[in-house]
C-alpha cells in the first residue's frame, strides 16, 4: 500500500487492540476495517498527519452519517459523505476534554498544602479545572461537594495498591486553561462536538459530560487562546502570588509530535516554580517510567514533577499506584 498508508494501517491497529478493545466493540470493529481497507486509507492519506487519528474520524464520521454496526455501511457512508467527513475533521480536533480524569488527577493535587492557583494546558472547556464541583468513588472513599443540589457528576474510579486519597477537596483559589481553540461551553455546536467525541457504548460517561458541561455553563472558568510551548510562561505569571502554582495536563502532549519539544517542554516545567501534573501516555515522557516495572497495557502514566506515581485509566476509570 505504500509507507504512508503502512504507518496509517499500523496506527488504527494498535488502537483496536490498545484502545478499543474491551471497551467499544464498534470502534474496534470499525478500526479494524479501517486498518484493512485502501479506500479509508486513502481517504485518511489526504489529511495532515495530526488529523489521521481515530477518534477523530470516528466521531466526524458518527455526527455526519450515524453509528452504522456493519462495515459495508461505513464504506457507503465514507463514500458517500466523504467531503462532509473532511471538512469536520480539519475544522475540529479531538479535544475530549473528559472530565473524569479528575478521578486520578485529584488525588496528586489534593495532596498540596495550601492555596492552590490551577492551570491546565490543552483545556479545552475547562472542564478538568473544576475538579473541586464534582463527586468522587474511589470504592474506599467517596468525596461530594457540600451544596444543596446533587446537580453534579460523581465519577468512580477503581483503585488499586495504597496511595493517598483526599478526604477534602483542595484550596483552589484562582483557575485558567491554555488552549489551541478554546471550546465554548455555551455554544450548541461546541457541546455537541464534545458529546460525540464520547464513545458510543459510554452512555454513562456521556451522562457525566453532560452534568459537568451544566455546572462549566454556570460557572466557566477563564481559558485562553494560545499555545502550550509559546504562551504557557505568561499565564503563569498572571497566578496569584500567595498561592502554589499547579500546572495539569492530560492526553494532551501526545499531540506535540517532536520528541525534543515535549523533552524542552518537561524541562522548562521542572525549572519552573510551578507543581507540574501531567497524565500521559507512558510513551509522551519515556525518560519518568519507573524502572523494572511492567507497563499496563493501554494505560497513562500519572508524575508529578517527573515523578511516577500511578498507572491511570485514559478516561479516569483506575488508579494503580506504584
């Protein structure tokens, strides 16, 4: 097929069998065909490299044509909406913006004493900026906001080993996001791209979504357009003094595709007098895998200041500390 469409192949591949395996039947159905079919992959090849990635066609293709279970279907509908599909796919990007990462982020950052200034970079929404509206099931423990509505998500993780898990919600005083192209929560086309961006079996995590986009519409916290590795210094600067400066991010990296800018990027995070979480594909910082541990398949790895301290569900669905 030619190294173009090879590389294609082997990355839809790896996502059936990493990604969507035991976890979205369709989407690995779909990926599979995919990863076999010369006119998808020649559809595929027509696009930037940073717009080939699954996800991104899956939704594309759910919101123009359906959900469609037989793969004769999904060639009529690549056929037959193809222009439809592309120009969705270059106009939006896969900003998930899942907010049940907050399961596995807010135990590192409830762990920091004091007050507490959020920054996330890749933001999306800024949806994952509000951890502190939302309701935890760690099996051992739950932890629910004092409010008078029950209005909000509670998003349960599994846990596994022993590591610390918040019995309070953190001091979070001041809060902004980082983004490429913000998402605006208020705008129906921009929550409708982030509900299909939700796999088609998560009713549950759609529900969730939905609940947490409710309380961003009521109080949305401040994002501003710009790029992680040009205007993330600036932000910073904009942090109250009085609090500790914390800087998350999560699935967000793999999408810089230079190794040496994600390297200069951890660097200028280590020298920087912030507290640094991120939440990664173990493959984004190779350099902070713990040594002589065997790497869960399909999981990220969750640092905090380029230390390991758990493997991570994608989706924030479990914890295994280290």
């Amino acid at each position: 097929m030619g190294d173009g469409m090879d590389r294609i192949a082997d990355r839809y591949l790896r996502f059936a069998k990493i990604e969507a395996a035991g976890r979205s039947p369709l989407y690995e159905k779909w990926a599979l065909h995919v990863a076999n079919s010369f006119d998808a992959l020649a559809f595929l090849q027509g696009l930037p490299v940073d717009k080939q990635q699954p996800n991104l066609l899956f939704a594309a293709f759910r919101r123009t044509v359906g959900a469609p279970t037989s793969t004769a279907e999904f060639d009529v509908g690549l056929a037959q909406h193809g222009d439809t599909i592309r120009a969705l796919m270059l106009a939006r990007s896969t900003q998930t913006n899942e907010p049940g990462r907050c399961a596995v982020l807010l135990p590192a950052l409830a762990s920091i004493a004091g007050k507490i200034a959020l920054i996330e970079v890749g933001a999306s929404a800024g949806l994952c900026l509000l951890m502190d509206k939302y309701g935890y099931d760690w099996g051992s423990r739950r932890l629910v906001p004092c409010r008078d509505d029950s209005d909000y998500p509670v998003f349960p993780c599994e846990v596994i080993g022993a590591g610390p898990l918040p019995h309070t919600y953190p001091e979070i005083v001041w809060r902004a996001g980082l983004d490429l192209s913000p998402i605006d929560v208020h705008c129906d086309e921009d929550r409708k791209w982030l509900e299909d961006l939700v796999w088609p079996e998560d009713g549950h995590r759609l529900a969730r979504l939905q609940s947490a986009l409710r309380i961003c519409g009521r109080e949305p916290p401040q994002i501003v357009r710009g790029d992680l590795l040009r205007d993330l210094a600036s932000l910073i600067e904009k942090a109250p003094a009085q609090a500790t400066v914390v800087v998350h991010h999560s699935a967000v990296l793999n999408y810089v595709m230079d190794q040496a800018l994600r390297n200069e990027f951890a660097r200028d995070m280590l020298a920087s007098r912030c507290v640094w979480i991120s939440n990664e594909s173990p493959l984004v910082f190779p350099q902070f895998l713990p040594a002589a541990t065997p790497q869960p398949s399909g999981m990220f790895l969750l640092c905090t200041n380029g230390h390991a301290l758990a493997w991570t569900d994608p989706h924030g669905g479990a914890l295994q500390w280290l």
